[in-house]
C-alpha cells in the first residue's frame, strides 16, 4: 500500500531510518562543540548512557537541536549565534532533562503540553516566554525568525480540537501520520500582526520540528488532521534533506531557479517557488492525495468527503505529477539523493495514479 510506503520506505519514508541518521549527525555535532562547551560534553555523556529510543527522543527536541547548531556556527564559523554561557546552560538543561521520564528539554521545561503519549508525541507551545530560560530562548529564536509573529496561548477548546486531530489522523492512516508526526516535534498556535502576510499554517525556518497553526484552522477535527499531517510533511521532507542532502553542493534557494506552479498563474506573491519547494510541495501532495484516499474510502464514506477543493486526492495527484514534471527539468540541482527522492515519489504518484483508475 501507499500508506506503507510513505511511511516505511528506506530511505525517504522510514521515521525510524531517518531518526537514526539524526541522532548520529546531532551526536556528531556534539563531540565537535565539546572540546569548547561543558554542556556541550555534560549532554553527550547523557545521551550516550541511555538506550536508542531516549536517545531519539531527547533529540527530537527543538530548541536542543538549534541550540547544538548554533554551538556549531559559533565554535567552527566563528559566527556570534549565541552567547557562550547560555549554550551551557541549556546544553546542561537538556542533559538534565535526557536522564528523566520526559526526555525532551522543552517538555520537562513546563514549556509545552502532549498531544499523545509520550514516547513519540507531538506537543503544543504553551507559550511560557517568562516561565524558564528555554522558554525564553525559543520564544526569542522563534520571533528572531518571524517578527511579527503574535504568539497565542492554546485555548482549552484549541488544545481538544489539536488532541482530536491527532488522533483523526492516525484513526485515518495510521502508518503514514505515525511515521510524519515524528517529525513534528511541536505545533504553536500564532498569526501575523502584518495584514499581508497570514498564514493557515507554516514551518519555522530554522527551528527544526516546529510547525504554526493560525487559530482559523480550528473549527473542525477533520481540518485539523490534515493541516497537522501537511505540516508534518513538510518538517520530514527537512529533516531528510538535513541527513541525506538532496540539493547539489552550494545550492542555496535564493539563487535556485524559479517555478510558478500552474494554480497559481497570475496571482501575485503566490509563484516564482525555488526548486527546494518544488521538492517539499510534491512530497506533501502525494501523501495528501494517500491521506484524502483513505479517509473518503468505504469505511468512511460520507464522513469525511472533500467539502472543499484543496481536499480532493484528485487534485492533489494532479498537483504532484505537475510538480514532479518541474522536478525532473531541474535534476542538475540535485545530489544524487535527491534525484532518488524525486524517483521516490514519482513511483508512488504512479501506484497512486494505477490505483485510482482500477
């Protein structure tokens, strides 16, 4: 099935296989930044006396990620991403936090709120800028990214509407939401103060794991559900190209060449997308038009049926065979990886596709 391999597939669609690689790059980064960061040294003993799966978890934390990162930018670019003595200590905190039933640095801070159990959950930002030094660090990293940003503190009725997305989801296609919401470390509800520039939903440049959801998403489970799982695409297609780089040396998105997807001809401030989005666009379609399949299919017919265009698994197929075209023109800005990625995906458009029409 499609689902299985969206969600199973080495090396594109394992989270399993993916998480590996992650916790061997980070664990990596680690020993490069102990030679200049007690913390630096107190988290890598941590991680290394506990077994693989605490291993993975106390990774999948955001802030502990992009604080490893900046050690990096700081201590082998010489770039000012962080103070010296803050890097210690949230790289203890976390540490810390690695030896304790809730592993995740973020988590045990009081910062956040589980979406599920534990042991491989997605949270919620509680928004706790002032309750402790992690919270304020990704509080200031994600304003730091996105100014303007109106941070919201989840509503009781949000937070149910989140839980029961989640759930939907993994009621849906339970391999496929499984395997993209490991991915989704944390979901924080917020909106442009910019009239120009609202979103639905988006990831956070930077900030590994973090996705936005705007408050007009909330109003239906099944909204929801496929919002939470788009988002969850996204962050795995980063952190993919993050273990396996799928983009040729050098490539940077601001010097990529330019594709205006079809559906958006003529609508100003909506085309002209590097080919890095063209990648990421065509993985979330194809595992859109999995997910609407499965949800409009007998056992749930008549529940969830497509009531607005974006939700039809036709259009979606249609969507990413257009976008895989665009990708296949553009395959000199690939790694050998990513040609495979974009060969991943146009094997899975065509068992969609196959399926459809029989």
């Amino acid at each position: 099935m499609l689902n299985h391999r969206l969600a199973n597939e080495v090396p594109f669609g394992s989270a399993g296989h993916l998480s590996e690689r992650i916790c061997s790059v980070y664990s990596s980064l680690l020993e490069f930044i102990a030679d200049h960061s007690a913390g630096a040294t107190e988290l890598l003993s941590a991680i290394r006396s506990i077994e693989d799966s605490q291993r993975s978890l106390v990774l999948r934390d955001s802030l502990t990620r992009r604080t490893i990162e900046d050690g990096v930018c700081r201590y082998g670019q010489g770039l000012d991403t962080i103070d010296p003595e803050l890097l210690d200590q949230l790289l203890s905190g976390a540490a810390r936090a690695a030896l304790t039933p809730r592993p995740s640095y973020l988590d045990a801070s009081g910062c956040c709120l589980s979406l599920g159990p534990l042991d491989r959950s997605s949270f919620v930002w509680m928004n706790a800028r002032d309750d402790s030094p992690p919270g304020r660090r990704f509080t200031d990293e994600l304003l730091k990214r996105l100014p303007g940003l109106i941070v919201e503190k989840p509503t009781t009725d949000q937070i149910d509407l989140l839980t029961s997305g989640v759930e939907l989801a993994l009621s849906i296609a339970p391999e496929l939401a499984t395997s993209a919401l490991d991915h989704a470390f944390l979901f924080v509800i917020g909106s442009s103060e910019q009239e120009t520039n609202q979103f639905v939903s988006m990831t956070v440049p930077g900030l590994p794991g973090v996705a936005l959801v705007s408050p007009s998403v909330f109003g239906d489970p099944y909204r929801v559900a496929y919002t939470l799982l788009h988002e969850a695409m996204h962050l795995k297609f980063l952190d993919t190209d993050y273990v396996l780089p799928l983009f040729a040396d050098g490539f940077r998105a601001v010097s990529s060449p330019r594709v205006t997807p079809i559906w958006h001809a003529g609508k100003e401030g909506y085309g002209q997308w590097p080919i890095d989005r063209v990648l990421t666009s065509m993985h979330v379609y194809n595992s859109l038009a999995e997910f609407f399949d499965l949800a409009t299919s007998a056992g749930a017919a008549g529940t969830y049926g497509p009531k607005l265009p974006s939700e039809d698994p036709d259009l979606c197929r249609e969507r990413a065979r257009w976008l895989h075209a665009r990708a296949e023109e553009h395959l000199d800005w690939l790694s050998v990886s990513g040609r495979e990625f974009v060969n991943f995906n146009g094997s899975i458009l065509e068992q969609s596709e196959s399926a459809f029409q029989s």
